[in-house]
C-alpha cells in the first residue's frame, strides 16, 4: 500500500513545487529581483542592502575573492540563507 502512494505524493509534491510561479521586480537600486518557487529562491541584482539578521549570510567576495562586488544577492529557503557579492 506504501509503496503505490509514494509516487503519487512525489507527483503531487513536484507539481506544488513548479506551480508556485515566480515573480519579477524592479528594486529602487534599479536591478531586478526574480522570486521562484514561491520565494524559495530570489536572485537580486544590484541589491547592496544588508542581510537581514535572522539569515545565515555568506559574502562571496571573500570566498571566492573577486576585488569587485556586483551586488548579487541570492536568498534560499525563505531567507534561511543568503549569499551576497558586496
């Protein structure tokens, strides 16, 4: 009985999943802010805002060491984590 639900809930899961939509913004900074899956990820362009304090913020510049920040921010999870070239 388990075994014939499970790719029934896998359907219904990845349906959800790529029905949420997405939406595209223009920030004030004049980039542009793409959310897909329903917020779960957001790609930004020129968003030199902060992070907020409840996400777990990884600057790329110092990971990858590139010497000009382009002001990409990329947030998972509903702003769990947050990755930023700034």
């Amino acid at each position: 009985m388990k075994s014939s639900l499970r790719p029934a809930l896998v359907l219904l899961t990845f349906t959800v999943l790529f029905s949420a939509g997405c939406a595209t913004r223009t920030t004030p900074s004049g980039g542009k802010e793409t959310s897909l899956l329903g917020g779960a990820l957001t790609v930004a362009t020129n968003s030199f805002q902060p992070p907020a304090a409840t996400t777990a913020a990884v600057d790329t510049t110092k990971l990858a060491g590139q010497g000009n920040p382009s002001g990409a921010k990329t947030t998972l999870l509903w702003g769990l984590i947050t990755l930023h070239d700034y």
